[in-house]
C-alpha cells in the first residue's frame, strides 16, 4: 500500500505525522511512505533524517485579511494544488493522511476530490484554520481533545484519538539517558523550551533569572532557545556580562529531546499539543506559558485544559518575568509532595495509544 503524509510549519504538526508513519512501517513493512511538505521548512529538514521519501510542494498560509500578501499566498496555493494533483497522478497513494499546517491542505483537498480515502489529525483543543476546512472533504478527523468536535461542521466523522507520540519517549533507560546528556542524577532537572522554533519571552524570562544571578545550585536546566533565537540569545548573554554556572546547559535546539523528557524533573514550555502529549505520556509536571500569538490564540486552551487537570502551572506571556517564572520553580521543586500529585494528574491525560488508534482508523478506511 502507498500512503501519502504531510504536515509542517512546526515539529506540533510533524512529529505526529512521522509517529504515524512509524505506526504504518510496524503493522506493514512494505508500505510504501511519501512525505509533502514546503522547502527549507522545519520537516524538510526532519524528514529525511528518518529514512522517509520527501517531496516539497509550494504553498503560503493565507493572511486573514485581504492585501498583496492575501493574493501572493493564493497564487503559491494554486501551485500547491497543482503540484499536489501532479505527485498524486504519479504516485498513485491508496491513503493520505494531513497532520495540519497549511502545507497539507493541498494534496489532502485534492486527494479528497479524488476520491482517495482521507484522514485528519487535530492537535489542538481549538482546531487550526486548515483542519476547519480539510474536515468538510475528508473521511475522518482524529482529534486529541474530546471538546474539539463541536467546531467542525460535521461531527460524525469526528474520533477522538488523542495525540499520537513519538514511540522512543517510552520506556527508556533512565541512567543512559543521564549518560548520555552528561546529567547529575542527584539534582532535579529543569527542561525548558519555547516549543520547536523558540520562544523569546521564555528566553526573556531566563536571562532575567540569569543576569540577577537567582538559579539555584540546587537544580539544573537545560535551556533550548530555538534556533533563530540563539544567536540573540547568546549575544545578550556576552552584552550583560552574564557567565554560565556548569548545572546550566543553553542549546540551540535538541535532537536528544526524548532523553531530556525521560529525566526531567519538571518541564517549562509553551503549550503546544505534542509537547504536553509527550509530557502527559510520562506524567510530566509542567510550568505553560502558551504563546499569545498563535492563531486562535490555541495554545492557552491546551495549557487551561492541563491546569484544570493539576498537572500544571500556567504563566501567561504578559504576566511573564524572570523573578515569576523562578519563584513558580522554586515554588514546585522545593514542595516535591505538589509535584508528584501534578505528575500523577499529568499522567492521567496522556494517552499512549494514539498512534494505534489512528492505525486502526486508517485500517477501517481503507477496507471500503
């Protein structure tokens, strides 16, 4: 069987569709794999390193309000559709799954008007604009959270599924994992990141804790600042005279992620969906500061649905500061009863068989 797979803009939209993938491989070696995303985009670069056919296609999200952009995205969009019916004419998929993002919207659009079995996930409690749109023409739409139905059009073909995972985020070695980040295993961890591209009021906040030189001996952290944000990140480090004490680890981004997630201690990121579903899966307690920014500001209902669970702390980016954010840790760290109860609500929300019942969706399709 052939299957087509696209997803992209964030590693919220890829990492899903490449658990999904992984899924496919394990029920059926032979299946054959083709990734669409955009070039020199975050999955270009992902992709490939798992071993997966990638193809880019051209295509830009549309701005919401009409202006020279609006009619520059649209024409990218036409091309996007014509390459899409190009690599379906020519690859002939039996399924094609989107794991949202713009960059599925065409070649799940076009493979729905060819009749070819199709299927959604939704990693967000509030569904991004292509998913609204995609879930008019497709077979199914997988969600994560149960509350995301009552936004499409067309709620019996909504299943919720949660999030599928990362299959290398369980059931690892703890001790190799703090061999293999050089990590104390007597001091608690902190993990911190702004999801896959960065977050400058996080990397703001840090280096308000870092200049007043308020970061425990006690604790370490690893600090990833996204790779844009790096260079500024370190500058202001050299501007502000700041040195790094050694039980704090700043990285531009971070391949070993699953190792990090499997010691951590406590987790302060945004609120994007695989990040909590992968922090939910091993009951990770966490500090969200949900980006203000993304679109239908979608990441502060993520972090409200785990803070009304006890699993989390939520900061918003306005009431964010260093003194704040190293108050909540301290505040975390240092009541280790509060923080096993938010690790058992964490874990609590993950579900670790997503992957397997999205499998099982696309088994169900394509049998008819």
């Amino acid at each position: 069987m052939r299957y087509i797979i696209s997803g992209g803009g964030t590693g919220g939209h890829i990492y899903p569709a490449l658990a999904i993938a992984k899924e496919i491989k394990n029920y059926d070696q032979d299946a054959e794999i083709l990734y669409i995303g955009t070039k020199d985009s975050l999955e270009a670069e992902l992709v490939p390193k798992e071993g997966i056919p990638f193809k880019a296609i051209r295509v830009k999200g549309l701005p919401r309000r009409i202006n020279k952009n609006f009619f520059i995205s649209l024409k990218e969009l036409f091309i996007g559709l014509r390459q899409s019916q190009a690599i379906i004419d020519d690859f002939k998929p039996d399924m094609v799954i989107g794991t949202g993002g713009y960059v599925c919207g065409p070649i799940v659009y076009k493979a729905a008007k060819n009749n070819i079995p199709t299927l959604i996930h939704e990693q967000n409690a509030f569904p991004g604009i292509t998913n609204k749109i995609l879930s008019r023409y497709v077979d199914r739409v997988a969600t994560t959270f149960e509350e995301s139905a009552k936004y499409f059009k067309y709620p019996d073909r909504v299943v919720n599924t949660g999030n599928p995972i990362r299959g290398e985020i369980l059931n690892r070695d703890k001790k190799a994992s703090y061999k293999k980040l050089d990590i104390d295993p007597n001091k608690p961890l902190v993990l911190s990141f702004g999801g896959s591209g960065g977050q400058k009021s996080l990397n703001d906040a840090i280096i308000d804790i870092l200049l007043n030189d308020s970061w425990s001996d006690d604790f370490q952290l690893i600090h990833v600042t996204g790779k844009r944000l790096y260079e500024g990140f370190m500058k202001s480090l050299e501007e502000k005279n700041i040195t790094l004490k050694g039980n704090i680890r700043i990285l531009p981004y971070l391949y070993d992620m699953p190792d990090a997630l499997n010691i951590a201690d406590l987790l302060i990121s945004s609120s994007g969906a695989i990040t909590l579903a992968e922090a939910s899966a091993i009951g990770l307690p966490s500090i969200l500061i949900p980006k203000s920014y993304t679109a239908e500001n979608h990441q502060e209902y993520n972090a409200r649905a785990f803070e009304k669970a006890g699993a989390s702390v939520v900061i918003l980016e306005k009431d964010l500061s260093g003194q704040l954010l190293m108050e909540t840790i301290e505040d975390l760290l240092r009541d280790r009863g509060k923080l096993r109860r938010m690790s058992i609500n964490s874990k609590k929300l993950g579900n670790i068989n997503a992957t397997k019942e999205i499998l099982k969706l696309v088994r169900e399709l394509m049998a008819k």
